[in-house]
C-alpha cells in the first residue's frame, strides 16, 4: 500500500524540487533549436552518447547490481546511511524516486532515447527555455557530472510571496536512455558539498528493457516486493522489520507528476 510520511527539512526540499519539475516540464514546449540560440549550445545538441567511465551505468556493464542498491525495476538506486527514498507517479505508474539526504534531495528519472543520438544537449536546452520563460534565471556550466543546469527557478513561497527554489539539472546519455537528476536543497545551494548526491546519481543502474519504445518515453518504475510504506503524519515506531531502515529509510510516495516530457 502506498502511503505518505510525515515531512521534514528534507522532505521538502524534495517536494519543492519535484514541483519545478512539474512546473518547467509542463512550460516548456519550444524546440530545442529556438531554446539554443547560442552557436556553442546548438553544437551541443542531438550528440551522440558520451562515454561514462564513471557511470551512470547500464544494467549491461554491471554484474550484480542488486548489491547494495534499491531495486525499482528500471532503476537500481543506490543506497546509503540515512537516506530516505520517495517515489513519484504520471497517472497509475512509478516514473521517478528521489532520494533525500538529510536537508538535500536528488531525484532519478529515466527515459527511452535513440540508438545513435543522446537527449541532454536537446532536453537542457528546452528546460533553460522554460525556466527562462518563467522568470527566472540559468546558467549552464560543466560541472562534476558533466553539462549541467544551475537554475533560480521562481516558485511562490509559503506565505503567498514569490520566490526563488535553487535547483541544479543533470543528465547522463547512455545505450538506449537518459538520465534526468533534480538536485534540490543545499546540495544545489551549495554545490561544493553535494558529493555524496551526485556519487548517488553516478552509481545508479538503468534497465532500459528490449521492448520498443519511443525517445522520451518515461522508463517505469516498480515498487520492490517487501516495500514498507510510511502514511504521512505517522511516525513508525518500529523500523527493524522494514529492509530500509537504518540506513536506507522507508519508501514514500511523493508528489503526483501532472507531466512529464
């Protein structure tokens, strides 16, 4: 059964990065050669996967990648001491988890690509469009893992004022799919100290499955089967029978994704 549990510091900071998602995927609707008007950018544009000596990895190059990650079907996420894992819904399927980490999140998102040509030059392009077109501000830069966006995204703040939520975009090309990460909280504030965020992010295993799919399609994701589910505005009281306590906390279900592209 699916169930909430009651939010932290770092819950919101992952519900927070979760809603710009929604918000830039659900805005930005321009080609990628409008989003791209600088030379350099478009260069960047529909390459080819680049190599990953460092990951993210595919289900192919890694013998047992079980060990010591969360098994959710089209992802393998890693685990680590005293992370928290959420996972968000499109309609009826499980389309992205994110991990939080003390007052930082990161969320995981894969999708279908095509064979010869990669989508994060194309899909970085789009959300700095969208995001842009919003109000707010980007700049893309070469980061720990590759191009990435840092973004001040204007999001309206509890007490009804506008604001700003500091979110960083990454993505990774691999065989067959991308991989989207959210990083949200002070591991986007302070990007020197999101290390053990983006070595999540690196360690991560897609399962792209042979079945056709469409570029862009969302690889589904799966519940593992001895899942135990927090209700929000609960506190457990007893973690020892649950395979995420201590260490790997419980899974939640986050926020419903309205769209995602």
């Amino acid at each position: 059964m699916f169930g909430r549990r009651k939010k932290g510091a770092a819950d919101d900071a992952a519900g927070e990065a979760e809603q710009v998602v929604d918000d830039v995927d659900g805005e930005s609707s321009v080609d990628a050669g409008d989003a791209a008007d600088d030379e350099g950018k478009q260069q960047r544009v529909s390459l080819p996967p680049a190599p990953r000596p460092d990951g993210p990895w595919d289900i192919s190059e890694i013998r047992e990648p079980g060990e010591g990650r969360v098994d959710l079907g089209g992802i393998f996420v890693p685990g680590v001491e005293g992370m928290e894992l959420r996972v968000e819904v499109a309609g009826d399927a499980i389309v992205a988890a994110t991990v939080v980490l003390r007052d930082s999140a990161v969320q995981l998102q894969a999708f279908a690509a095509p064979k010869k040509e990669g989508l994060w030059g194309e899909v970085r392009a789009e959300i700095a469009s969208g995001i842009t077109q919003q109000g707010g501000v980007v700049d893309e830069i070469e980061g720990p893992l590759g191009w990435e966006l840092r973004a001040q995204v204007p999001v309206q703040l509890p007490d009804g004022k506008g604001g700003f939520q500091v979110v960083r975009f990454v993505g990774v090309d691999g065989p067959r799919w991308f991989l989207r990460g959210v990083i949200s909280g002070q591991g986007a504030v302070q990007p020197e100290a999101a290390g053990l965020l983006e070595q999540i992010f690196r360690d991560a295993v897609v399962v792209r499955g042979e079945g056709p799919m469409a570029p862009r399609d969302p690889i589904v994701l799966k519940l593992p089967n001895d899942a135990q589910m927090v209700p929000e505005g609960v506190q457990q009281e007893n973690q020892e029978e649950s395979r995420f306590a201590g260490g790997m906390g419980q899974l939640a279900r986050g926020p419903e994704i309205t769209e995602v592209r």
